[in-house]
C-alpha cells in the first residue's frame, strides 16, 4: 500500500481509492491505533500490528535483504554521487524550453499570463515559492546540489532543495493499480536498462500547483521518459527527457541536460519555510514585501 501525506485527499477523491482499497481495510487502519489510544495498556494482536503496516502483496521492498541479493547483471554505471546542474550556457538553462511543443489551450494560457507577468514585473504562479513541492521535472534543475544512491533494486535520490525525495526502482517490479495509486509530485518511476544507457519512465504525478518553465500546468496524463548516460569519464551525468501530456500540449516535448559530478559537496537538512520566502525575491511574499520599499 502506498501512502503520500499532503496530496492523499486529491489522490483518495481522484482514483476513489476508498472502495478500491475495502471500506474494512481502512476502518481496520483507524480502528487500531484509536483503540490503542482510548487504552493505552491494550495490546495491538498480531493482527492489528499486521494491518498498521505498509506492506506490499506478494514482492518484497527494495531494501528487503532477499531482493537485494537476487542475482541481477552488473549495471554499465554507478549514479552514485552529488551532481549539479550545468548552466555554464546561461541561468536561464534550468528551464526545458524552449524549444516547446504546440501547446493546447492550458499551456497557451500559461505561456501568455508568464508573458503579461513578466512585462508587469510580477510573479506568475508562484507554487515553489509557496512551499508547493517543485516536482519532476523541475526538482531536477533547482540550484542546488542533488544526490543519488544506487543499489541493486533502486537509486534514492535527494535534492538538496527542500530535500525532495525520489525513487527509481530497478528490481523488476511494474507500475501500481492506476485504481489505487496516490500520485506524487516526483512520480512513479522504474528504470530498465537499454546497453549503456538507464530509461526510466514515470507517471501518476500529482497536478496540484504542478509546473513547468514559466507556470505550465500539467495533467493526470503527463508522463515522462528519461534516458541517463554517463560520459566524460563517469564526471558528466546527460539525461534526455521526453515529456507527454495530450491535455497540456501535442505530441512529445524534448529536452536533453547535462549535470556536473561534485565530489566536495553535501546534501544538507533543507525546510521549506513560506514565512521566510518573504525574504526572497521572485517570490510573491518577497514581492508583497517589497511594495512599501517600492513607495
């Protein structure tokens, strides 16, 4: 069973993952720690303690020690390491376009309200600075250090903004019951390889505040395909994305960027704070903070 706090409302009401799941399983799950509290020298039977927790039917986790020994073929390369995006050909290269696709009516909207920001000074749909998850793929670009993990089974990755969390699984497993899935901002992602080069493809992504470049929106129809490859000696991470969304834009948007190998830097303990955004500019508090300076 899988759980994401903050947008398990969306995902409960979207997928109407309450009938799917069994209107039993889910009184079970509050039922036991409710009476545990309302007794608190009760103990939780075996079966209670089964039900409280996550547990996948029928595969064992990534970390479970039985799937990290099965015998698998040695990967073509390590991801594990600290890599920072290069933008050594202009800041602006964090974004994916352009070039963009032709886009459908959400993102000629977007396209034309970050236009009139722009021109009016303004922020234009400013979910990161409000503490809103960045998401795939803009979490990948932010101007700060991330870290990958690789094991046999999965790579972990945590950007050092926000200390977003990602999961690439590698041990075979396939995609959740689109019924029962709770979407997330970074996705679901399982990787393959192809020769010298890791694909990894992810959907089920959470819509709300979702964006990419200047405020494009996406649907509960984006998905994305990357293609990573080491080069340089293993000091150059290049990753090719080819996005999808009929809703948002026609056919495939492609990008390919590159990442530079960090060998003296961490990932440190980062938090999201929207108070203290009021201190950044680009923000729309750091915006609302600066009025009376502008006066």
């Amino acid at each position: 069973m899988t759980y994401f706090i903050g947008g398990a409302a969306r995902g409960l009401k979207r997928r109407a993952m309450l009938g799917a799941i069994g209107a039993s399983c889910m009184l079970a799950l509050v039922a036991a720690p409710a009476a545990a509290q309302n007794r608190p020298d009760r103990k939780l039977t075996p079966q209670e303690l089964d039900q409280l927790q996550h547990k996948h039917e029928g595969y064992y986790g990534a970390l479970a020690p039985q799937n990290l020994a099965k015998p698998r073929p040695k990967p073509p390369f390590d991801l594990t390491g600290t890599w920072f995006v290069d933008l050594s050909e202009g800041f602006s290269k964090f974004m994916f376009g352009p070039p963009y696709p032709e886009f459908l009516a959400p993102g000629q909207e977007a396209m034309k309200g970050a236009a009139e920001a722009r021109a009016a000074g303004k922020t234009y749909r400013d979910a990161i600075g409000q503490c809103y998850p960045a998401g795939l793929p803009m979490i990948m670009t932010r101007v700060w250090p991330i870290a990958f993990i690789q094991l046999p089974t999965a790579i972990y990755m945590v950007a050092g903004f926000t200390n977003s969390l990602r999961i690439i699984y590698l041990d075979g497993r396939d995609y959740s019951d689109p019924d029962t899935v709770i979407s997330s901002y970074n996705g679901e992602s399982i990787g393959h390889w192809e020769g010298d080069t890791l694909v990894v493809k992810s959907k089920y992504f959470e819509t709300d505040h979702h964006y990419i470049d200047q405020g494009i929106p996406i649907s509960d129809k984006f998905e994305v395909t990357e293609r990573i490859k080491m080069i340089n000696g293993g000091k150059t991470l290049e990753i090719e994305y080819i996005m999808t969304d009929p809703e948002v834009w026609k056919g495939e948007w492609r990008n390919t960027k590159r990442w530079d190998r960090q060998d003296y830097s961490d990932i440190n303990e980062v938090e999201c704070i929207a108070a203290n955004n009021a201190h950044l500019p680009g923000t729309d508090r750091g915006e609302a903070a600066a009025e009376p300076a502008k006066k």
